[in-house]
C-alpha cells in the first residue's frame, strides 16, 4: 500500500470538509453524525481534522443542536425519551444533554407538552368511543389508562403524567358543570 503525499492528502481533506459542509447545508448534525457519515463515505483519516474545524468555526455544535432539537420536535416527549433519544441515537454527551434539558426543557413545559397531548389522545378516545357506540359516554377508566400508557412510553415520568390526567379530569369536571 503506498503512503499518501502531502497535497493527496490536502486534496482529501479538502473534499472531506466540503462534504461536511454540504451535509451540515441540508440540516444540522451531531458530531457522532457527522464522524459516521464522514467514515462511510471514506474519509476515516480526515474525520477527526474536519471535525474539529467545523466546531473551530461554530458549525458543529452538540449543544446548540440539542437547543434545537427540543424546541423543534414534532411530537411531545417526556425527558427519559429525550435523553435516550439525544444521547444513545444521536451520541451526545449525557452531561451536555442534562444541562441543556435542564436550561430549555423545564419541568412546567414538560408538564405543558403531558397536558397538551393527553388532551388530543382524550378527544380522540371520545370521537373512537362515539363512532361504536353511537352516544358520547362520560370519561371513562379504560380511556385514561390507555392515554397513560400512551404517554409513559413518550417518556413522560409517572408523577407528570399523573398531574397531568388530574388537569384533563378537572377539566371534563369543569366542562359538565
């Protein structure tokens, strides 16, 4: 196997930073993305040297993407789903995840996100329950179990989404009054 000169290599590295750059055109990434995509694409010896340009020049950032990823995510999710989600499939550090959970994604937007979806997953459970039945039941235990379990594996806590049951329930009370 021959040795690589130095402007092959330079050229290399060249084209590696240019992919980045074009990858991180379509949408932000993670430094593991980034490293993965670079090594598959056969850029093993430059990945770590274009890494570590791009987060030089502040465009690669894993705290900056975690920022985004929690205030842009479609679907409601509890924290233990971000965390996994953040940490274990998008390789960031578990300490950069917490803190930055902790600064964006507090305990009352968390218990607004439970509130707002079991909402949704309870106005859904009574449009199925009408079109069976043909009449419109009061809530019922099964519906709430079902909206629980439902949010638990979004990764809401227990205590949340308990809190956040509560608040639907008051609610309905509310509404029949």
């Amino acid at each position: 196997m021959r040795n690589r000169s130095m402007s092959e290599r330079s050229g290399a590295y060249e084209k590696a930073i240019s992919y980045a750059l074009r990858l991180l055109g379509f949408r932000m990434r993670t430094e593991k993305e980034l490293r993965d995509r670079l090594i598959q694409k056969g850029y093993h010896p430059e990945a770590e040297q274009v890494i570590n340009r791009l987060k030089e020049l502040g465009y690669l950032d894993d705290q900056a993407y975690v920022e985004s990823y929690v205030r842009s995510r479609a679907k409601p999710a509890g924290r233990s789903r971000l965390k996994y989600e953040l940490s274990q499939k998008k390789g960031i550090a578990k300490d950069i995840v917490e803190d930055t959970l902790d600064l964006h994604y507090t305990n009352e937007q968390e218990l607004a996100a439970a509130i707002q979806l079991s909402g949704k997953l309870w106005a859904l459970a009574q449009k199925n329950s009408f079109r069976k039945t043909g009449e419109l039941r009061g809530y019922e235990l099964t519906s709430f179990k079902k909206i629980a379990s439902k949010l638990l594996a979004r990764g809401f806590s227990y205590e949340t989404v308990s809190m956040a049951l509560r608040k639907i329930r008051s609610q309905l009370i509310e509404d029949e009054i």
